[in-house]
C-alpha cells in the first residue's frame, strides 16, 4: 500500500466516525403497512367512509346525515354539505368519486361537488370529461384559485381518485399573518397539484380569513347526484 492510499484510507474512516454518529442519532422511521391493492389504507389511516354507515360524519350544522347509501357509496341527495365529527391539520388524504353516469347540464351544473380541506379550501369536483368551464372550476382545481397541471378526467359514472397531501396554513407569530401551506393533488394517479400555495384565503362561500390550527372534511352538496367511496386519511 503506497502513502497515498494510506493518507485516502485514514482520511475516510475519520470522516465515517461523526457521519456515523450523527446517522445513528436519527430516529427510527415507525412501520406501516401499506394497503395489500391501490387505493386501499395503510395501517395508520384514519377510515372515514367504507361504505358501510356514516359514523364518522355529521351535516355541517349537525344533526344525522341525509345522504343515501347505495352500493358501498354515499350518494348526494340535496340534503346539504356533510362533514367528518374529527378535525384535522395536515394530511394526506384519499378519496374515490364518481359523477352521475347520465349526463345533464353543462358546465359548473355537471356533476359538480367538492372537498373542502378544513372546511375551507376546495379541491373541486367536476364532471370535466369533454365538459368545459373556467380553468380554475374544473375538477382537481383548487377552487377559485389555481386550475389543475392537466385534466385527468375520466368518463361520467366511471370512478375516480383524489390523493391530495395538504399542509395547513399556519398563524404566524404575531397572530395576525399567515404562513402559507400548499397543496399537492393527484388525480386518477395523474400529478395535477403540484405543491401549490394556500394563503389562507377562503375558497367557501362564507367570509372566512386567516388560518386554524384544524378543521373537518367537508363535502359538498351542490344538488348533483355524485357518489362517493374509499376515504381515508392520515394525519401528518
């Protein structure tokens, strides 16, 4: 072994010597078992709807659910928004909808719902299949505000997945500002949302500003028949 070598080899072993130390200290990532088919929860997923009973929802002005259960979904039926009973911050969350397989109206008045992140921020529901309307309307949009990378629409009545990662606006220090949170949306496993920013500004209709530290899942009611299945969430 020349001199050379030598000096490289001493150099490296006291450069793994803190490295090591500094990987040891690290925590230890906890298990989860990921879902055995796509789409379905890991083990930390909190499951909101599995088509069995609405027990982990309420109306947004409380009171028993007046949407239908019909084939494993929950279904729309002009009895107003729904919400979940928990509230949340950041999440990861999954979801699977479908508009109504018979087409009526055009526009915003075609198999339009929403899900509202803490009740305040909408990714929108739309049956945006050969269905055109305003860029920021259409589905996967965050409503009123950003419209989606690409329309990954599928044909009417067919199922469609939602997997949104959302990181809450925070009150700043000064409990008057807000640090931004974001945004990032797949649909149907299509990037559409890719980490955009929230403000914190309302996309609901009532006058709402600022940030909170949690809100529930909303779900829209907006007197289109659109159903919904397989909704988990993980809290981040």
């Amino acid at each position: 072994m020349t001199n050379a070598v030598r000096s490289l080899l001493i150099a490296g072993l006291a450069l793994c010597g803190p490295l090591t130390g500094y990987l040891n200290a690290q925590e230890e990532p906890p298990v989860v078992s990921p879902g055995s088919k796509a789409g379905q929860p890991p083990s930390d997923a909190i499951v909101l709807f599995d088509g069995k009973d609405f027990s982990q929802w309420e109306k947004v002005r409380g009171g028993e659910v007046g949407w239908k259960l019909e084939d494993g979904a929950m279904v729309v039926t002009r009895s107003g928004n729904i919400k979940t009973k928990e509230s949340f911050g950041d999440v990861q969350l999954h979801i699977e909808w479908a508009a109504p397989a018979e087409v009526k109206g055009q526009g915003q008045g075609r198999g339009n719902s929403g899900v509202y992140l803490q009740g305040r921020y909408e990714i929108q529901v739309l049956d945006s299949y050969q269905n055109k309307t305003y860029p920021n309307g259409q589905a996967g949009a965050f409503y009123g505000n950003n419209p989606p990378l690409v329309n990954a629409s599928r044909k009417p009545g067919e199922w469609q997945t939602y997997d949104i990662v959302f990181i809450a606006p925070k009150p700043g220090e000064d409990g008057k500002s807000v640090i931004p949170g974001s945004f990032t949306v797949f649909h149907n496993g299509v990037l559409i949302q890719n980490h955009v920013t929230v403000s914190g500004k309302k996309t609901t209709a009532a006058v709402l500003s600022g940030a909170a530290a949690k809100g529930p899942l909303v779900l829209q009611d907006h007197g289109n028949p659109v159903r919904y299945r397989n909704i988990w969430i993980r809290p981040l």
